[in-house]
C-alpha cells in the first residue's frame, strides 16, 4: 500500500522535526485549563433600567426614522418615560449616532457631549 507523507511546510527551518510536528497533541496538557480566578472582573453594566422603557411598548420604528423623518412621536413618548435619564446617559455613554434616545436626537445629543466637554475642560 503506497503511503503518502506530506511534507513539512514550516517558514522556520529546523524549528521543529517532522516527527515533532506528527506527534499527537494532548489538547488536556498543551491547553490547560484557563483560571478563572485570574480572570478580570466582568464590567458590571446596569441595564435593568430598559425594562421600564415606554419606547417598549411603541412603534420602534418612531425612534429610528428616516434621514429628514418626524421625531416628534417618538419625542413625546420620552416625555412620559420614567428612565429617561438613564437613557440618555446610556446613549452618551456609548456614542450613540442614530435615532432618538432619552428624548433628544443625534444633534442635540452632540450638543450635550460638547457641553459636558467645555465644562470638564474650563
Ligand atoms: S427615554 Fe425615550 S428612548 Fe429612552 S427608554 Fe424612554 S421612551 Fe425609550
């Protein structure tokens, strides 16, 4: 029976022998185990706040219009919303471009970034 070996392709030359390269791998000993211990904590985000979101229970489509689309729905439905503020920080938080968040638009939540940047910086 014809056996066919292929070659090894290696960029290192002598880095390894090709019995090296053909031996089998213990996945238990060449990957232990990671310590989950030494793991960083996980960031705690708070996003409970989405559950009393009114926007919820409205038209999401409201809050995401087309370029030159009313806000205005989806305004109003943020007056009423008892996380706005929690929304609107989230949004800043997380560079939000698109849509209405906290009841103010991309423009306005641009405008609010600015402020909070000249305040921090006089
Ligand atoms: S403030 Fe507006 S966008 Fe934010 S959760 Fe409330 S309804 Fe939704």
């Amino acid at each position: 029976m014809p056996s066919f070996s292929r070659p090894l392709l290696t960029l290192v030359p002598g880095s390894a022998t090709d019995a090296e390269h053909r031996a089998p791998v213990d996945a238990f000993t060449a990957f232990p185990p990671l310590d989950a211990a030494a793991w960083p904590a996980p960031v705690e985000s708070d996003d409970s706040w989405r559950l009393d979101a009114l926007c919820a229970e409205t038209d999401p489509e409201a809050f995401f219009p087309e370029k030159g689309g009313s806000t205005r729905d989806a305004k109003r439905v943020c007056t009423g919303c008892p996380v706005r503020a929690e929304c609107l920080e989230f949004a800043l938080a997380n560079d939000e471009r698109f849509g209405i968040w906290g009841g103010l638009s991309e423009r306005e939540r641009r405008r609010v970034r600015l402020q909070r940047r000249d305040i921090i910086s006089a």
